[in-house]
C-alpha cells in the first residue's frame, strides 16, 4: 500500500511457503496484467501510476510509476516464479500490509509476452534527476536484452504482444474494445480506492481517465464522473474493536442499475467477497427499486491477522475474523444513510411535452454513471409535489454537453431539464397565450 516505503530485496520464498499460497491462472485477459502491476506500483509506494494502452492492451501496456524502484541486480529476480520481497514466511501472511505477496505475477506475464522493465531504485543518488536505471527484457520467459537507459526514480513495465505463444486464449479475447472497457472500469476501482494517488490512463493515446491525487474521494469521483457529486454523496464511518470502516453512499437519485458502482477496499484491496455484498445488498433492499443499486465506496480496515486474502490467485476474495460483525456493519451504514436520503417525487405527468424529466445522462456508457431514469418504485416520503411547483424550486447546478441543465430541488433530488424542450414548451406556451388572446 502507499504509505509502506521500505522493501526487502527480492527473494525466493522457501517452498513450502511457496506451496501454501493460492497459484492457478493469473494472467486471463488484458486487465490481469493492467491490475498485477498497478498493484506492484501501489505496493511500490507510488505518488504518480501512469497506463498506456494499444490494442486493448494485446499490443501494448506500459505502467509507469515514481514508487521505489528495483536495483538493477534484482531485475532477473522479480521475474522469476516465488520470488518476492513482500513476504519470507507463511506467518507474514497474516501481517500482510501490501496487495501482492505471491512472487507470480511478473513470472506470469513474461511467460506469454515480451516485457521490459526498466527501474531504478529510490536509494540511488540524487532521486530528483535522471540517472541510469537498469533495463532488462524478456520474451516468453526467456531473457533478451540487458541495457540501461537514464529515468528518474520509479520503475516502467511494458508488455508487448500478451498471448503471442498462447493463440487459444487469444481466440478468446473479446476485441479490444471490450478489453478496453475492463480496464477503464478497473482503473476507476483503484482511483476511488486510492484518492491520493495520481492516475492517468491513456488508451491509444488519448486520455481516458484522470486524477489530481487530492486525497478526497468526492473531488476524485467528479473527476472521474464529470458530475457534481459531492453534495449527492452522504459520508458515513462506523468503528469498533475489530474494524474501522468509512465511506461514502450516494443519495437515491444516484442509484444505477448495476452494481459496478458498488466499490468495497478491505486493507486496501478491492474485494468481492460474497458475505460482503450479501451485506450490502441487505442495507438498501426494500429502500431503492428492484434492479437498482446505490453508488456506494466503503473503506474498510482490519487488523491484517483478522483478513485471508491467500483464498483465490486473483486476490480479490477474502475471508473475515469476524465476518458476522462486520457484515452487519456494512448492512447498517448503507442502510442509515439511504433511509435519510430524500426520495424522489413520484413521477406524476407533466403537462405539455415532457420538460423535466430524469433519464441517463449523455454518454452514460462512456461515463459509467447516470442518474436514476424513473421515479417509479422510490417510496415517496410526502405527497408528490405538483410539476409547476418542482420547477419554481429548481437550482440550476451545470450545463451538460450543451444540451441538458442538472438542477436540485430543495430536497436533494436531481434533475436534468432537455433545453431543447424547454425552449419548445415556451413557444408552446407563448402560442397559447397568443391563441387565447385573438380568441378571447
Ligand atoms: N513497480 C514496482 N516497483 C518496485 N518493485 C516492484 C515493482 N514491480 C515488481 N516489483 C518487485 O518485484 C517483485 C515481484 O513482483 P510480482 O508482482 O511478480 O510479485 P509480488 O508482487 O511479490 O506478488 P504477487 O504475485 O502476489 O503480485 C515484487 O515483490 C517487488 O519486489
Ligand atoms: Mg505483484
């Protein structure tokens, strides 16, 4: 994680180390590769991790981090099977404070790709100026090339043409724009898990996602979603003996109709684990509509020695201590904050043509997020105020794409108002009158 700055040389765990640890396939697809060395980064102590993408990734991926680096003796090591410089004994697994800890994953992707790694490490002198770092290449597991090349601390890792000696899995790769997509999505997860860091990806070099690192998860979600969220998203925290956790769930005019806004880091890790979103999914059952799920970040942190993450080679299944507690933990944080949150006005019929209305914003698909599209099935707290009387309240927050304007009602709901049918509705209405006048 982040804050870990020191490391330990890179070594060969003992075998029966090496046997106890959950192996099996690592590298499946494009993103495998895109989270195996964020997580590397992460682990590294990184300030800045920058993606590049060619291909959906089978041509190309470069992740580039400022983290700590790997001396040049090393390089070979770090690319070798149960090496690592994250654990030495299966009792360390158990005060696991880093994300990999398997010495698989480099091995993995050199196996069925070329990869370069080019690192310097941080002790070298004068860390703000370009020194030599050491290079070395690989291709099908095999060493290559060995050079050196002038960077600044940190180190680069590229892979080139993932699954040139492995075509059945290619033939399973879904075109590159379905890989994209996967690791656009993961690299969201890991910017909202980690809003202090800076991330940058670039897919065939145009920027696809962007953070400043500012450290709080609001700013970082409008950047990421382009939408004014902070005053839509209700923070919570909860602690105990065995748990601290914190977080942040959006109000219900946020609530998608997937749960890939759903977003749990245990340590750290973003997780999956069943028992988990069983939990969550319990804490606004019954509070949003059937196929509708809440925007909802939730940090949580353990003693390492109450966390087994050494259950899938993925890493992103995990068994808790004290799962039970926990649990309803997670249950009644999503719950307290989406029974606060105002509901939105049932959706009585506007007069005229349609003027307000809530639907996907432009670009959801692109974006990932949209506001709630009907009204229909939220438990309306009052009567449902009239139309007119809706748009008298209405605060103009923005203007989208120069087509919609998002506005608040006083009670927190949202709004998206078509300026084209709104236009229309005032020629309507100033026809009307017109109409009324010559008649009357
Ligand atoms: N970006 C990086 N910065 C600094 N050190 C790195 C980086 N990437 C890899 N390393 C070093 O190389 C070692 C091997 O990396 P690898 O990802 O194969 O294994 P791991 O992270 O230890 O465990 P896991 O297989 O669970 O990811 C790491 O333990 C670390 O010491
Ligand atoms: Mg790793």
């Amino acid at each position: 994680m982040a804050e870990v700055l020191t490391r330990t040389p890179i070594h060969l765990l003992p075998q029966d180390v090496a046997e106890r640890i959950a192996a099996g396939e690592v590298i499946e697809r494009p993103v495998s590769v895109v989270k195996e060395l964020v997580e590397n980064a992460l682990d590294a102590g990184s300030h800045e991790i920058r993606v590049e993408i060619r291909g959906g990734g089978l041509r190309l991926i470069r992740v580039t981090d400022d983290g700590y680096g790997i001396p040049e003796d090393e390089l070979e090591r770090a690319c070798a099977r149960h090496t690592t410089s994250k654990i030495s004994t299966l009792e360390d697994l158990s005060r696991l404070h880093t994300l990999g800890f398997r010495g698989e994953a480099l091995a993995s992707i050199t196996a069925v790709s070329e990869l370069t790694l080019l690192s310097r490490p941080i002790e070298s002198t004068n860390p703000g100026e370009e020194s030599a770092a050491g290079l070395l290449t690989l291709r099908g597991g095999e060493v290559t090339q060995r050079s050196r090349r002038a960077r600044l601390h940190g180190t680069t890792v590229s892979v080139r043409d993932l699954f040139y000696n492995v075509p059945a899995r290619l033939k399973f790769m879904r075109g590159a724009r379905t890989e994209t997509n996967h690791i656009l999505q993961l690299m969201r997860r890991y910017a909202v898990g980690y809003p202090a860091i800076r991330f940058n990806l670039t897919i065939e070099e145009a920027v696809a996602l962007q953070t400043g690192g500012a450290g709080n998860l609001a700013t970082t979600l409008a950047e990421l979603y382009q939408l004014p969220l902070a005053e839509m998203l209700h923070p919570v925290s909860a602690s105990s003996e065995h748990y601290t956790l914190h977080g942040y769930v959006g109000n219900r005019a946020l609530a998608q109709s997937s749960r890939q806004h759903i977003m749990l880091f245990v340590n750290g890790r973003w997780v999956q684990a069943r028992p988990l979103q069983d939990a969550l999914e319990a804490g606004y059952r019954g509070l949003l509509p059937k196929g509708k799920h809440p925007l909802l970040v939730f940090y949580l942190d353990l003693p390492p020695g109450d966390l087994d993450v050494n259950i899938h080679p993925a890493k992103t299944e995990v068994k808790l201590l004290h799962e039970a507690e926990v649990a309803a933990a997670l249950t009644q944080a999503v719950k307290s904050v989406l029974e606060r949150s105002p509901a939105l006005p049932s959706s009585s019929p506007f007069p005229g043509p349609e003027l307000v209305y809530q639907r996907r914003l432009p670009g959801p698909r692109r974006r990932g997020l949209h506001v709630a599209d009907s009204a229909e099935g939220y438990k309306a707290e009052s009567a449902p105020p009239g139309a007119a009387e809706i748009l008298a309240t209405l605060r103009p927050l923005a203007q989208l794409q120069q087509a919609v304007i998002l506005a608040e009602a006083p009670d927190g709901s949202l709004y998206l108002v078509d300026q084209h049918r709104a236009h229309e509705r005032v020629i309507y209405e100033h026809l009307a009158q017109q109409t009324c006048r010559g008649t009357g």
